[in-house]
C-alpha cells in the first residue's frame, strides 16, 4: 500500500477482510486502494460499510466523501467531509476537501472539459498495472505502436485528443466509465491487431496465376 501498488493492496486486504470481516481498518485501507485506482464504486461500498461499523470515525468518513468525489458527486462529497469536521474540526485535509467540492459545485458547465478528465487518467503512476489487471486492456500492453503513445501522453497528457489513438479513448473508457465505445467485433480486433487477410478478389488472382502458370507450365 505504502509502495502504491494498490492493485496487489486491495488483494491482500480482500484476503485479510475474509478471515476478519468486521475490521473497519480494512474496509478503510481497501477503500483508499480502490479510489487511488479509480475504481469509485467499489471504494463507495467499502466506504460505507466503514461508516456502518464505525460511526464516529473521521476517517470512514473520509473515505466516503472521496469515493463520491471521484464518482462526481459533488454535494454528496461535500456532506461526508461536513462530516469528517463535525468529528475532527481540526481536520485541515477535509477542510481542503471541502473548498474543492465547493469549486466543483460553482464551476460553470462548459469549464468541465471531458477531454481533459480523460487525460488526467494517464497521469496516474500505476496506470500500467491498471491496464494489465484488466482483461480486455491489458492484450494493448503487447503492441508496440500502443505503448509508444501512451508513453507520450503519459509524458504529456494533452497529447490524449491529438493523437487519434482508439485503443487511448478504450482505456480511458474503461478506467472512468467501465464501458466501452466500439463494438465487440470491433474491440477484439483492436486488441489482437491480427494482420488483414488477402481478399477474394486478391485469392482469385493469385488462383487464377497459379493455375494460368501451371497450364502454360503443361504445355
């Protein structure tokens, strides 16, 4: 956890959870893997099921409120770490949480760029290791062309909308929605990038060669 291998983190937790699960500790911990990981929802639940064993815990409610930032539930966020005061109001960190919940409240529509959320996903240092994890994702990992980009925009985020990349926007899509843009067909070819194979017209040319050439040949 510490190292940032939040993956591998929320394993060991998982498996620490099921020999004690009515540790609030874990639930907490498990939580802060899964929101570092962008995986929001499952945060959420272990955020909330931090709350129901310990109430009167900063620190449950900290978690929660940022799932529910990360989820883009402003108002909500900012109930949780409301919260976190009431119990700590000393609390610089939820105090601070709460003045971005408030900017995120106030700021105008057209200031929330997708785009730009979008990039700030490559920006994430464990992102390889979100991608391998991922079954649909990780089979990118292989192709050269693939790694060459993401190491630009890694490098430089505001390369995401220049580059044209689908197999970027798929990760992007996956790591924030947990969807996909193209169809089923469409993905598995993405992912295997298998050569194209001849086509009909270009099988009947080379038959008709072959066998034009193997009629002169018998002559």
């Amino acid at each position: 956890f510490q190292k940032g291998d939040y993956v591998k983190a929320a394993e060991l937790f998982s498996n620490a959870i099921a020999i004690d699960p009515t540790n609030h500790v874990l639930y907490s911990n498990r939580s802060a893997c899964y929101t570092n990981l962008q995986r929001y929802d499952e945060g959420l639940t272990d955020a909330q099921k931090v709350v129901e064993l310990k109430g009167d815990w900063p620190r449950g409610h900290s978690r929660l409120g940022d799932a529910l930032f990360g989820l883009g539930k402003f108002a909500e966020a900012r109930k949780a770490y409301e919260q976190v005061l009431a119990l700590d109001p000393a609390n610089q960190v939820a105090q601070d949480k709460l003045t971005e919940c408030d900017l995120e409240l106030t700021r105008p529509p057209a200031d929330k760029d997708p785009m730009q959320q979008f990039a700030q996903i490559f920006s994430d240092p464990n992102l390889i290791g979100r991608i391998a994890s991922n079954p649909q994702l990780s089979p990118f990992l292989a192709q050269p062309d693939f790694m060459a980009n993401l190491q630009q925009v890694q490098k430089n985020p505001a390369l995401f909308s220049t580059l044209r990349d689908q197999r970027l926007m798929q990760v992007a899509l996956f790591l924030t929605f947990g969807g996909q843009l193209f169809s089923g067909a469409e993905f598995a070819k993405m992912s295997k990038q298998e050569p194209s194979q001849p086509t009909s017209s270009s099988s009947s040319s080379t038959s008709s060669s072959t066998s034009s050439s193997s009629s002169s040949s018998t002559r």
